[in-house]
C-alpha cells in the first residue's frame, strides 16, 4: 500500500493541506475527504503545500479537478505550491498550469490570496 499522509492547518483564513508520499488510486480518498472537509465548513480559499509529494497518478489529479470548479464557484480558489519536478512535469503535461497557479512556495500562495 502507498503513503500518503495529509496535514491540515487552517489559519488567517486560509486552508493549508501538507500532502505528503504517493497519491494514487489507493490514496486519492483521503484527499478528496479532507477537501470536503474544509467546503463543509464554507471555506474555499485553499493551498496544498506539495514539498512532500513524491508521486501523483491520475486518480490524484483527478480529485483536483473535481473541486476547482466547486471551489471557485464559491469565489474561493485552490493553489498549489513546493512541486518537486518529476511531480510538476505530471501537472504540466496535462495543462494543470493554465488551471491552477502553481506557485514557488505557501508564502507566495499566501500573498496571492491576499491580493485577491
């Protein structure tokens, strides 16, 4: 079975979720349930810090792309940030980067929501 690990911080209004290990068809539930998570609780202004993610296979990516339409439909956003190449050339490859801003580190995330 694949690690994964999730951490949630929620401060100054933002929704931090550390994901960490493989995110795969065995892990993507675990993603998806902390995301559900934080829209129960009408937030919607969202980072995953990716420092830790090693892998990501289709099953992740699609968990990204079922939320981001519900959460920018609630005038939030999901930002993504701290890719390591091999798990950004999987993001690119499918166009994420015209859907998503992926972002250098938290901070920069952080300021972008604070601009908005």
């Amino acid at each position: 079975m694949s690690n994964f690990g999730i951490q949630h911080n929620h401060k100054d209004g933002l929704d931090i979720l550390e994901i960490s290990g493989e995110l795969d068809a065995h892990t993507a539930s675990q993603l998806e349930d902390a995301l559900k998570i934080v829209l129960d609780q009408d937030r919607n202004r969202i980072i995953v810090n990716c420092q830790s993610l090693e892998y990501i296979a289709s099953a992740g990516l699609g968990v990204f792309m079922a939320y981001i339409e519900d959460v920018r439909s609630l005038g939030g956003d999901i930002k993504l940030t701290n890719m390591n190449p091999r798990v950004y050339n999987v993001f690119d490859l499918l166009g994420f980067p015209t859907l998503y801003d992926i972002l250098e580190d938290v901070s920069d995330a952080v300021e972008q929501f604070s601009k908005a």
